[in-house]
C-alpha cells in the first residue's frame, strides 16, 4: 500500500514536470542585446522591433543596451551566453563587420561564434556637404573635389562611413583630407561648423541643420529614398556603383543555436516586417526594415566582411 502510494506520487509528479519541460519556446522573456547606449537610432530601431516581436512570440523580449568597443561587449555577452535562445543580440556593421575587419586582434570570428538568425534593416546613412560648398548634387560634388585636389576635408565618425567615403574616393579617383573622429556627434559638430566640408553620417543632428539650409544631403546608402530626404537619390541612382558597403541590422543567438529557435524567431522576425505601421514608423529615424532567412542572414554577414577586408586592404587602412 505504501509502494504503490510512492509510485502513484512519482508518476503525479512527472506528469507535472514533463509538460513544463516540453513546453514549446518561447516560455519566457528574451533578453536582447543592443550595442550602443540608449537614445540613438540603434537603439530605438531595436526597441520598435523589439516590442513588435513581443506580441508576436509571446514572451517580452528585454532590450539590455551594452554600449563600448565597437559593439565588442555586447558581442561577447551573446558569445558566451547559452544557446538557448533567452540571449539574442542586435547585431550591426559596427560589431560584425567592423571590429573583426580594423581589430588587430578581434575578440570574436562573427562566422564561427554565432548563429545568424534573420535581417531586421539597414540604417540610413547620407552624403552630407557643408553649405559652403558649392556642389548640389552628387555630379557637382566630383567635378568640385576633382577640380580642387586636396582642399576638402571630410569627416568621419564610425567604421562605415570611414569604409563608403574611402569607397567612394577610389572609385571616383578623388583627393580630399580624411578628418577622423570618435563618434557621429562630434563629426556632425564639426561639419556644421564648416571645419570639414563633407561627411557620411546617420541623420542624427545632421537632417535639422539640412532644413536650415547650412548642409545638403546629396545621397543615401539606402536601397530607396528616404522620407526624411526624399529629393536625395540614392547611391545607385546617381550611379555610385564601387559603394558597396551595406549598414545592417540583424539578429544572432550564440553558437549552436538549435534550429528550432533559430526558425521560430525567423518566422516571427518576417511577420514584424510585413507590418506597414512599423516600416513607416522606423522609416522616419532612416532605418528601412527588412527580414530575411538564417541562411540569407549568414550570406550577407560573410559579403559584407569580404567587402570591409578588401576594402581596408587597397586603401591601406590599419588595424588598430
């Protein structure tokens, strides 16, 4: 009588325990990851998606913003995190394209030490020319730097726009002064003061002074024109054809992510995307929202690092 009593016990128990274990993912809330501070347009990208995501898995997915080292330390928190799917990371250029290409000594192979879940968008990055000079398109802008070797001083405030204006001068063959800086703010600062002439930038505080007539945005690296400058071509409209660097946004589990996650946030990550209201909201900070499959997630990652590498390689670009 005892026994079977343990045993009628042992089995109510399991019959909890089992379900609970079984239950399908996601169970709980997901811890996101965001490489910058909170504010930017990295960050409120992140939390729109994030939100949207939310009520499609079920579970609160946590934007935990780990600013510092070109994203390295949001990177790393995600490398070592268990693949379980409860840690993804907001992956960008800057993390994955950048650290692993300028670094010395990278802290991360982005191929080997995650697992590419989906594309979420592209930032919005702009040719911005100060008012002072005298070029009001992209045509006008080469024949004035080709006319003035040397004279011009553009600015530049993270890996990408470091890597597209070293693109665009070497396939345009242009000669002007590189003026690095720690940051889009301080670059934009100085473009607005007119201490360097030319930039690519987010829109930031950039757009504002554009309205004002003290800057021109003559481009954008979008695939479309934006709303928040729409008479600015794009890129390949105004036939930049060697600017092949691509400012992403995407998202990663650690290594080992099982399939089952990996599709189910996939799946989730192509539904928000679907979403008119949430592309025309983020279309207004520049950032085009888009999804893709894992697979075409880890295609992109491996193009762009190839287009970072020989990039920095035939302009002579050092690690740091």
């Amino acid at each position: 009588m005892k026994l079977s009593y343990l045993l009628g016990a042992a089995i109510a128990l399991l019959a909890t325990v089992v379900p609970l274990q079984a239950q399908p993912y996601p169970n709980k809330p997901i811890r996101l990851i965001v490489p910058f501070p909170a504010g930017g347009a990295a960050d409120l990208s992140a939390r729109t998606v994030a939100q949207a995501l939310t009520r499609v898995l079920g579970q609160p997915l946590i934007v935990d913003n780990r600013g510092g080292a070109d994203g390295a330390l949001a990177g790393h928190a995600v490398q070592i995190a268990e693949p379980d799917g409860y840690t993804l990371l907001f992956a960008t250029t800057t993390g994955m394209n950048a650290v692993p290409t300028l670094r010395k000594e990278p802290p991360y192979n982005p191929i080997t030490a995650f697992t590419p879940i989906s594309l979420v968008g592209k930032f919005g990055f702009f040719l911005f020319v100060h008012e002072s000079l005298p070029a009001k398109s992209v045509p006008e802008f080469i024949s004035y730097i080709r006319a003035n070797p040397g004279k011009v001083n553009y600015g530049t405030g993270n890996g990408t726009s470091i890597l597209a204006m070293a693109q665009i001068a070497r396939a345009e063959k242009l000669n002007m002064q590189h003026i690095p800086y720690r940051g889009d703010a301080p670059a934009t600062a100085d473009l607005i003061a007119g201490r360097v002439q030319v930039m690519i930038g987010t829109p930031g505080s950039a757009m504002p002074q554009v309205e004002e007539g003290k800057l021109r945005v003559l481009a954008t690296l979008l695939s479309r024109r934006s709303p928040l400058a729409p008479d600015a071509p794009t890129a390949a409209e105004v036939g930049l054809s060697g600017l092949t660097i691509t400012p992403w946004a995407g998202l990663f589990g650690p290594a080992k992510l099982p399939k089952e996650v990996v599709d189910r946030v996939a799946a989730a990550m192509k539904v928000v995307s679907g979403r008119q209201d949430l592309r025309e909201t983020l279309d207004r900070i520049a950032f085009e929202l888009q999804s893709s499959t894992p697979e075409e997630m880890a295609t992109l990652l491996k193009e762009q690092l190839d287009v970072w590498r020989l990039t920095a390689q035939e302009v002579g670009i050092e690690r740091n």
